[in-house]
C-alpha cells in the first residue's frame, strides 16, 4: 500500500526534505555513481511541486519534482524510484498525478533507458542523446494538452 503525498517547496516539512534528498542521494549519487550537484536551489522555491509515494513506514518510495521554467514551461525532474519498490509503477503513478491537471506545455530530460515512460504520457524525444553526469539522456517535450 503506498500513500500519495504533494507539497510546494515552502511547504516541506525538513524531516520530508532529507526523506526526499536521502532517496535522491541513494539512487543518483551512490548507485548511479554520479557525483552531481543536487542541490540547485529549486527545491525550496514557491512554485516547485514535490511528489511522491510513501510506503506503510511513511518513507519515499518514489518521488519527482514539477518546477517552472522561463516561459511558462513546466519541467519534469529527479523522477527516482527506490531499488526496492521498482516494477511496480510507482514513476507511472506519478507521472499521472503530476500530469492530471496539466494544461501547459512539459518537457523533461530522461535518462535514455526510461524514453518509453514518459512517451506513454505524450512527451516525445527532441534534439540528439547527450551525458549528464555520465548517463546518457534524451530532451522530451510534451506539447500543452497532450496526454
């Protein structure tokens, strides 16, 4: 059983925050091995939306943030899933409660691996694969009222 759980970056709890960072530190920096600045700066901000699945023990399972980008573009980032809980459709989940109210246009920057969850909610691959942090990637863009 898992729990859905949102809030804009002013209104994380800290004891949400180091959950959230803590996950992101698990997957991106020590089994991803890669050494990348997570903390830009967005998390906090007013116009940030965190997401994310908890289990029964109240900790992530799966999160990703919504930020707004210059132009009115909102921008899909740090979709990560705990290795325990992967396959079983918790990024999915996500995804579409990040996306059920969305009229605006979205783009994201997946890891190449990951091209064909996002493409079931309309984001299609633009431009060619490029490193980031080692891993390669693909810009996905999906046009307002897609889905």
């Amino acid at each position: 059983m898992t729990t859905l759980h949102h809030a804009a970056g002013p209104d994380l709890t800290a004891a949400q925050l180091y959950a959230i960072l803590r996950l992101r530190a698990e997957v991106f920096v020590v089994e991803q091995d890669c050494a990348y600045a997570d903390l830009d700066g967005r998390d906090l901000n007013p116009d940030t939306r965190h997401l994310w699945l908890s289990g029964d023990d109240g900790d992530p399972l799966a999160y990703l943030r919504v930020l707004a980008d210059p132009g009115g573009v909102g921008r899909i980032g740090r979709v990560v899933t705990a290795r325990a809980a992967r396959g079983r459709g918790l990024a999915a989940q996500l995804m579409t409660a990040a996306l059920e109210h969305a009229t605006g246009e979205f783009v994201l920057d997946a890891q190449v691996y990951a091209q064909s969850l996002y493409a079931r909610f309309g984001f299609v691959a633009e431009g060619d694969e490029f490193l980031e942090d080692g891993i390669p990637h693909r810009t996905m863009r999906r046009a307002a009222g897609a889905g």
